[in-house]
C-alpha cells in the first residue's frame, strides 16, 4: 500500500491535486493542515467543502473544537492510525498539507521530549516580561531553523522550542530526522512550487475571496464558540487580523492587507522548510500534475 504525500507552499493546488491523485490511486486523503483540523475554520483555511472533495473520504478535519490546542505528538500519533487503517482496507493514502512538521511527524521517526512545568513557566514568564518577539529573536540565535519554521506570531511554539532547547541542550531540530529515519521509507513526496509573482497572486485573490465569502462573519462565529479560550487557533492566518478588527484595534483595509502580507511570508516560509527535504519531487506549474505524480509512481 502506498503513502503519497502533496506538500508545498499555500495556494498552490494542492488540495485539487490530492483529490485527483486519490481517485486514480483509490486511496483516502489524510489531512496534515494545523489549522483545518477545527471545527468552524473553514473560509480563512481554505477548507473544502464536503462536496467539493470529489467523493473521497478525507480524515483529520473538523477534529479538534476551537477551544482546544493541538501539538504535533497528538497529530503524529492520529495520522499513524489513520494511516494503518485506511491501509488495512486495501487503500493507498494521500497526505495533503502544508504544515511540514505535521508532515515530517508522520513520515519519521520525531522525538518529542517531555515538558518541564517550570521551564515553560519561567518562559511564559519571560515572555509577559521582555514580548514575544524577543524570545523569537532568542529562538533565532540558538536554532535558525527552527526560527524558519515557526510563526514569530506563535508564541506557543516559540516557547515549546526554547524548552526542548533548554531541556535538552541541543537545537529543537536536533529532534527532526534525517532522511535514513524515515517511518515508511516506501512512501513518495511530491511539491508544488509556482513563480514567486504568480504565488503573490493566487494568495492576495484568495483573501479577497475569503472576505467575500464572509470571512468576518464566521471568525465572529469562531470567537462565540470559544477560540479565544485555546491558544493555538486564534493565531491563524487572517483569524487574529480579524480579531484585531473586531476588537476595533485595525480597521479593515488593513486587516485585510495584513492578511496578505502574512500569508505571504507563511509561504515562504513553507517553501524554505520543504526546499530541505530531498526526498521530494517538485511540480511546476508547466508540468501536467496529476501525470507527473503518476509517471513517479509508475517508475518506482
């Protein structure tokens, strides 16, 4: 049974990609985005709808209330069984994504230190004391790769890093495998990769559509049903410039502005992550997706 996997940076197809891939494969989609596994969070992550997945059953969606935070154990742990039971059926499994450690969780072998309770004190301490930007400079200095792949915005993870730093005395990616530590080594990555104008485009429509499609009004919903009470989905692109708007602190325009800009640096931020896996193929835009992955397939 395969595993392939659809990565890259946001707005780049791969959602499309997956559920075309899926249907040739007769596989099931696992979902490895951060922020779509909430419930609610649907226009501002670009969630699709159930009857635009093509009829292919998609897992690690609309799996967590708005409340709760998610860590990339809990996630590793989820996909892996999904993984094994979709498999026992006699399906292939497609991971779609852009979250690279939630990727990289589930293809290798990730060591998760345990918490100190008083190291992330004194942290969280620390970071009421000198800001968030100032750890994430730390961060920066001690492990700049980890700096890379972590919002300067999260300061949940800002802080989990310096932990494991502290705890273990070795950079946060220390614990990120090279390739040889690979879980399923048979499993096949492919990349998305668009001209850096063209990206710039696709993702400044794709915040004008959201806000057509009522992105205001159901980050309002998601503030009713608790998500300013967990920590991680109110950092999500767009939902935390909304919530500035709505508490009056930035006008529209430039939530909206400030949207684009973010999601501009996430991806980024995504290529730079994934550029360090070799094991990927990459697609241009010039190349016919969906044949491309199954000519990679086929000559295995």
């Amino acid at each position: 049974m395969e595993i392939i996997v659809i990565a890259g940076a946001t707005a780049t197809g791969k959602s499309e990609l997956a559920i075309a891939v899926a249907a040739e494969m007769n596989a099931e989609i696992i979902n490895a985005d951060s922020m779509q596994i909430y419930k609610g969070m649907d226009i501002g992550t670009a969630k699709l709808a159930v009857n635009e997945r093509g009829g292919i059953e998609h897992h690690l969606l609309d799996i967590l209330e708005l409340s709760q935070d998610s860590t990339v154990a809990w996630y590793q742990n989820l996909a892996r069984e999904k993984i094994s039971e979709i498999h026992s059926q006699g399906k292939n499994v497609v991971v779609v994504g852009g979250t690279g450690l939630y990727i990289k969780s589930i293809l290798d072998e990730l060591n998760f230190p345990d918490t100190d309770p008083e190291v992330r004190k004194n942290l969280e301490a620390e970071a009421e004391k000198i800001g968030g930007d100032a750890l994430f400079e730390r961060l920066a200095k001690l492990d700049p790769a980890a700096a890379i792949a972590i919002d300067r915005a999260n300061l949940r993870r800002v802080i989990r890093a310096l932990e494991v730093i502290e705890i273990t005395g070795k950079p946060f990616t220390a614990n990120l495998p090279r390739e040889a530590s690979s879980r399923y080594p048979n499993a096949v990555q492919f990349g998305l990769v668009m001209e850096r104008e063209n990206l710039i485009e696709r993702i400044d429509a794709r915040v004008e559509k959201m806000w057509q499609l009522g992105f205001v009004d159901e980050v309002s919903r998601c503030i009713d049903n608790g998500m300013l009470t967990g920590r991680t989905a109110q950092l999500a692109l767009g939902y935390s410039q909304i919530v500035a708007l709505l508490n009056g602190t930035m006008s529209e325009s430039d939530a909206k502005e400030d949207t684009k800009r973010a999601t501009r640096q996430y991806a980024r931020r995504q290529e730079t992550w994934f550029s360090r896996d070799e094991r990927i193929h990459w697609i241009s835009p010039v190349q016919p997706r969906l044949e491309r992955v199954l000519e990679v397939l086929a000559s295995r």
